[in-house]
C-alpha cells in the first residue's frame, strides 16, 4: 500500500519541463508568445543596439529569459532588472552603500540609476548587466538594496569570444548565452517599430537563472524590465521592454534625450504601457501534453 500510495504522490507532483536549449535563441525552445514586443525604432542603432522582444518562462526551477536582437560591441549596457515580488524591492533605484543608498556597487552602476522610478506595478530585487566589447562578453548579478558587497562580477565569460554559451556563470551558476546574428528586426528611428518584424526574431540574450539565486519566488510574481544605456550607465537608448511609445527617442538622463550626468530625471510612469513584462509557467498546451503523458506513464505502472 505504501509503494501505491508514494507513486500516486509522484504521478500528482510530477510536472513537465521546457527543453531549452542554452543557445542565445528561441528556436525550439517553447516559450510560447513574446511577453513583450518592441514598440518604437532603435536611436542606437539598426542591429547594434536593439530590444526586438522579451520572453520569460519558468520551468524546471529555472527562470529563463530570452530578450532577442542585438548587443553592440563598444560596452553599451544592456540593463536587466527583476521583480520577484519580496519584500525590500525598490521602486525608485538608490546610490550605493557608499553614497547614501542600500546597493551594491559593481560597475558604478547604482550610482548612475539613483532616482531612476519604475512603473508604479514594479520593484527591482535583482540587477543583471551585460557588456559586450574587445574581444569579450561580461556578466554582473548583484541584489538590490543588500549592500555594497552583494554582487558578482564575472567577465569574459565566452572565454576570448564576443558570444557563445556558458551554463553557468557565477558563483550563482546562471546560465548566459548570446548570438548577436539578427540582421532584421526593428529599423533605426524614433518611429513606430514594425512589430511583427520585431516578433519574427528568434536570436538575442538568453538567461537561464536558478530560481535559487532569486529567492525561489513564485512564477505569478516575477517581472523583468530590460533596457539598454551607454557604456557608463548614464544616457539611456529608447530601447526599454515593454516598449516605450511610438515616436519616443532616447531617453538621456532626464527623460527627455539630455545628458545630466545620471537617470534621476526619468520616471517611467510618464510613458504610456508597462515598461515591465511578467513571466509564465509554461503554456497551457504544453502542461497538458505533459501531463498526459505522465498520466499515461504513471497508469502503465499501477497495471503492472
């Protein structure tokens, strides 16, 4: 009875998983629709510095995002944030420990971001950055608001390459891919982005992170805001996902394309959307594939 009753728990527990591969595309990976597509042009330019879509799945106690386009190779920053709904998530970002605020202070970047407003819906727990340049790709994950020390940097982490894959970067073990191949996508400008084109790109930054090194949060609560700024976290493009109006050009530091030396000056709550998207579970369709196909593993097993 005992034997029965432990496989009729593991047949109720079981649950399918995506079969992603780690490759910087979305191609057979499952994802399902683009959480967030591109909404305006690139003033960063057409295939250097492009936000075409984000993806944003759980599965198999991973969180796996896929922002597809493109990452220039002068160290631009591409700037990811994430909201898993716990407690201490910060909704206008704070200096570093050293300058007033709770950050940590990898790559000077809090400083620069310090008074930079989210959506009202979103509060950053997590940063990611990446930076691509010079032969190397490099990868920073710090928590927001636990102190100066609450980061790790890693770089080159494609060992001598500008893209590639690794499973796992960090003493946090997140897995980093990027395939920079996209030629097509959204054009240069401030207007309208072509969102089916925007739609049709399937390669870009892929993440897969433990959910471990997130706080383990539920996939219901998580948010990503993903946006690209110069090399010194100080002029912000208009590539932000979700996308920003149509017509907008780069936000600068004030909101407003100017220069002032950091991003206090932008508030995303003056731009029409959610400068956010929110991750799934996996599709509908797929978790019910999987659970046939459990069900009818776990009925072969009680008839033998």
């Amino acid at each position: 009875m005992k034997r029965i009753a432990s496989l009729a728990i593991a047949c109720l527990m079981a649950s399918p998983v995506l079969a992603v591969s780690l490759d910087g595309s979305t191609v057979g990976d499952g994802y399902g629709p683009a959480r967030a597509v591109q909404t305006v042009q690139t003033q960063f330019g057409d295939n250097f510095s492009e936000l075409d879509a984000g993806y944003a799945q759980v599965s198999g106690g991973t969180l796996w995002i896929t922002l597809t386009g493109n990452i220039e190779n002068n160290f631009n920053k591409l700037n990811i944030f994430i909201d898993t709904g716990a407690a201490g998530g910060q909704n206008v970002l704070q200096a570093d420990a050293n300058n007033g605020g709770n950050n940590p202070e990898n790559d000077n970047w809090a400083n620069k971001h310090a008074g930079m407003t989210f959506d009202a819906g979103f509060a950053a727990n997590y940063s990611i950055i990446t930076r691509r340049g010079a032969g190397k790709f490099d990868f920073d994950f710090a928590t927001v608001g636990a102190g100066l020390g609450a980061f790790e940097s890693t770089f080159d982490i494609f060992t001598g390459f500008e893209a590639g894959s690794n499973a796992s970067v960090g003493a946090s073990g997140i897995g980093v891919a990027y395939d920079g191949s996209n030629v097509a996508g959204i054009l240069g400008g401030t207007g309208a982005a072509n969102g089916a084109n925007a739609a049709a790109v399937t390669t870009g930054l892929e993440l897969a992170i433990p959910l471990a090194a997130i706080g383990n949060p539920a996939a219901s609560s998580i948010k990503i805001s993903a946006m690209v700024n110069g090399s010194n976290h100080d002029f912000m493009s208009n590539q932000v996902l979700g996308g920003l109006p149509a017509g907008q050009g780069n936000l600068g530091g004030d909101g407003a394309g100017g220069f002032t030396g950091g991003l206090a000056g932008i508030n995303f709550n003056n731009f029409g959307g959610d400068q956010h998207f929110a991750a799934v579970p996996e599709p509908a369709s797929l978790a019910l594939a999987g659970l046939a196909l459990v069900g009818m593993a776990c009925g072969r097993r009680r008839r033998a």
